[in-house]
C-alpha cells in the first residue's frame, strides 16, 4: 500500500534544485513549512508571486487580528485546526476602495453582522468573501496558505527564505 | 450577424489497413498504425509512440492548448496564441532550427481542435484512457478496437468561484462516480465543518480540498479550483511521467501539496537542460517563462499549479516588460 505523505511544522523534508546551467533564485524555491518556522504569528509572508498576485504562508497561532478586502481571497489550511469567523461588514468602504488589492487590517471588533464560522483542518479550503471581515484561531500552531493580491501587509522577504546557492 | 459558429472541415481519409483514419492539418499529416503514429512535413518525418501520442493530444485537446507552448516531444508540439495556434515540427529543437529543416503553421483555434477532436476519438480504443496513470488503464496498442469517448470527454472543471459554491463545481463522492483513489486511500474524507447564518448560506462556503484531490479520476490535468480575478488555483494529481513538456509563456507556480515530484527543466527555445528541481511536501517553487518543464511522480502525488490567466502577460513578457522570472533578490 502507497502512504501518502504530507508534511508539517515539525516534520517536513525540503527537496532541492540540481542546477545545470541557470540561477537557482529564478525558480524561488521555498518550503512553506519553513517559512511559518521562522514567521510571527500572523504574519502574512509571500511564497509566490506573479505581478499583482500573490500566494501567502501564515503561521495560525491563537487569534489573528480582522482583516477585509474588497474581492474574494482564499484560504487553504495546510496543519493545525483553525476556526475561522465571517462577519459582513456594515461599512466595507470605510476599510478599502473597491479597487483596492489585497487585504486590510480592521482595528478591533468588525461592525456588521455575524455570517458565520468554519471549522477547518490540513486540506480544507475556504473561501474569505469579498467585502466580509475575517478572523483565525487556534489552539495549537498552524499553517494557512493565503490566496490573493499583494497588499499593504504582504511581506516579501525573499532572500531569507529561497534557495539562493546550490 | 451568423448566430450559429462555422463548423470547420476536418480533413480526414478513410479508414487506412490498421483500421484508424490518417488526418491532415495544412502540410503536416497524421497517421496511426498498430504501435507508432507517424507525422510527415514537407522538409521532415517523426516517429511516436501511439501512447505517447495519445497522452499528449488528450492534454492538449483537454486543456484548449493550454498557456504557451504544448511539446508532444522533442520535435512535435503546439503554441497557443489564444484564438489560433501554431502546429510545429522542429521549431523548438535546436537541431531542427539549425538544418532550417523546421516547420510551423498557424490554424484558427476552431479548425486544429476539432482535428485533433476528431484524431483522439478515432484513435483512442476501447482499452485505453489516455488521462489515466499505467496501471489504471490498458493497452492503446493494436488495431483499431472500439472507442472510449466517455474517458476522453470528460467534463473539465472550472470553477467560477470556488468549488463547493452555490452554483459552482461541486465536490466529488462515490455517487458522482469518483471512487478514492487506490494512491489516497489514506486522505481523510472528512468536510470542513460550516456554520452559516440564516441569509449568509451562499457565502460561508469551505471544502476538503485534499478529499476533492483524492477522487480525481485523471492524471496530470490541472482545473480550476478557486478564482481571484486572473489568479487561478489549479490542482492536479499527477502520477508516472507528465505526457507534454510544458514550455512557459509566463511565470507559473507550483506548490506540492504532498509526495514528490522530479522536473526536468530545460531552455523553452532549443531543450537544453537547465536544471533538476525535486518537489516535496511543503515546497513551493516557480517554473520561469522562458523554460520548458516535464515532471516524473512515482506515488500520485497532490501539486497545486497556480496560474495568472491575465491575457496581456504573453505580450509583456515577449517585448521585456515583464520578466521571466517571478522576484528580484
Ligand atoms: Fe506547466
């Protein structure tokens, strides 16, 4: 029988970049794993990019701060368990313009009505809806990988966390 | 104003000894036998594997061309200029270029894909799904035996918002004929669980993305899953060898969702090797616009190909404006 093997906080093993004739940054190369290791709570790091879009690891540990923004982001869990709270905002323009990209933190409670919760575990998926604000909590440390457009919290920092020499 | 689209004329000859019909496409002309499929151009001839072949036009057929260029091999292969397509022999071999003994023609989108509709469903046979790994299918070879339109039609997923929505693709059991796969037998199948409030039923919405993955009946056929504007999640279960050699016409992205992959990347322009890159849980890696990328997966294995569908980045990226790799550091 074939196992199949995911990975976690603490077990993950990083593959690799044999290079023949190239520049090992151009491909990247990251482990998400790794990367919510060396992260703070919450904080919103970019492993992929391209243009405007990002993908983005966030290290779930306890309660994150409400965030909102003004199209649907996406948010893949990849370990631990997180609660993640919707409330639809009264106001959502006094957050973000509609043409604004990617998301915004909200200071203290959101004003608006409760939509909902989602309990999520590794391989679960949901959607974060435009115009809606969200929170994530958990008990244990957790990884969330973040669908959406680079914005005014997304922290590049590329050189600390890709394959630079091989 | 027409209201009804053109059909166009595939040209096709009768049934050939073998039973299979032989296709032309401007200069270039396809034929089939029991083993190989044979393309003859005015300056050249090739030789493939009929499974080979079968694999790559699937793809190909399946994914409407596809981002950039569609490499069957070494020598055969498709450009997707997004309302046409260029068929080439040679044009990306640097041999072939050298000897100016290269071939390329550019068809309306309409014309090569009901030709290569056409090809895959007169030869596939009734013992070979050409989107399922090795051991899941038979033999593609012998004389023509049959049909399998129901294995090379299936319906492609393509998520308006993400699948799970009210209205969108929906996620994948026994009952909607999506057995877990023997690889995944192992994956949970349990579903988030979803609490919404009267009224806010069509917006709390999350899924087993993992599950949905797990159920995936093909191999190497990445489809829509969740959609921010041009940016498109695009997992795929990927086992044995990816049939085409994918030649980027932009930056795209690959995250292992679990057990590894082995690419082999080389130049886009003439398939000089550039480098190996292993793939295992966790990683997160770019594939650059000017490369061309196969991958080698043992156990089928979860990737998450992420795609910027944005239909100017061809452009920006061919007169530098843009890069061809995703960060500067
Ligand atoms: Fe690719």
């Amino acid at each position: 029988m074939f196992e199949t093997k995911t990975a976690s906080l603490d077990d993950y093993t990083k593959g690799g970049i044999e290079v023949i004739d190239d520049d090992p940054k151009h491909y990247a190369f990251s482990n998400m794993y790794e990367v919510a290791n060396a992260s703070k709570p919450y904080e919103s790091v970019v492993v992929a990019m391209n243009r405007q879009y990002t993908l983005e690891i966030l290290r779930a540990e306890g309660e994150s701060e409400w965030r909102t923004a003004p199209h649907d982001e996406f948010a893949l869990v990849m370990g631990g368990e997180v609660t993640i709270r919707l409330v639809k905002l009264d106001n959502p323009r006094s957050h973000h313009d509609p043409g604004d990209s990617g998301s915004r933190r909200i200071d203290g409670e959101p004003s608006g009505e409760p939509m909902g919760t989602i309990k999520a575990k590794k391989g679960h998926m949901a959607l974060l809806p435009a115009d809606s604000a969200y929170q994530f909590q958990t008990d244990e440390p957790g990884v969330i990988l973040i669908q959406t457009i680079k914005g005014p919290d997304s922290i590049e920092r590329w050189a600390d966390i890709c394959i630079t020499t091989v | 104003m027409t209201t009804l689209e053109e059909t166009p004329t595939v040209l096709a000859t009768e049934q050939n000894e073998q039973g299979y019909r032989e296709f032309s496409l401007g200069e270039l002309h396809f034929r089939r036998d029991e083993y190989f499929v044979y393309i003859t151009w005015p300056t050249g001839s090739h030789v493939m594997s009929a499974d080979a072949f079968l694999r790559a036009l699937q793809r190909d057929v399946a994914w409407e061309f596809f981002y950039g260029i569609v490499n069957f091999d070494g020598v055969i292969g498709t450009v997707n200029h997004y309302g046409t397509v260029d068929l080439f022999a040679g044009r990306y071999n640097d041999s072939y270029r050298k000897a100016e003994l290269d071939h390329v023609e550019n068809f309306p989108t309409p014309q090569i894909k009901a030709t290569f509709e056409e090809m895959l469903d007169d030869w596939t046979n009734e013992t070979f799904d050409p989107f399922a790994a090795p051991r899941e299918t038979g033999s593609a070879f012998g004389v023509k035996n049959g049909e399998n339109r129901k294995a090379i039609t299936r319906h492609r997923v393509k998520a308006a918002r993400m699948v799970s929505c009210t209205g969108d693709e929906q996620i994948r059991s026994d009952e909607t004929g999506h057995p877990v796969n023997e690889h995944f037998v192992d994956i949970s199948q349990d579903e988030p669980e979803i609490i919404a409030e009267p009224g806010f039923e069509d917006e709390v919405k999350a899924f087993s993305l993992f599950a949905y993955l797990s159920r995936s009946d093909v191999t190497w056929n990445p489809s829509v899953v969740s959609v921010c504007k041009d940016s498109l999640f695009c997992p795929t279960t990927e086992e044995y060898i990816l049939p085409i050699i994918h030649g980027n016409d932009r930056v795209e992205w690959f995250v292992q969702l679990s057990d590894e992959i082995h690419w082999d990347v080389a130049d886009r322009e003439t398939g000089a090797l550039r480098a190996k890159v292993v793939m295992r849980a966790g990683d997160v890696a770019a594939m650059p616009a000017n490369i061309r990328h196969q991958g080698y997966a043992r156990k089928r294995s979860m990737l998450l190909v992420w795609e910027n569908a944005d239909p100017d980045i061809p452009e920006l990226i061919a007169t530098g404006q843009t890069p061809t790799y995703p960060a500067d550091f």
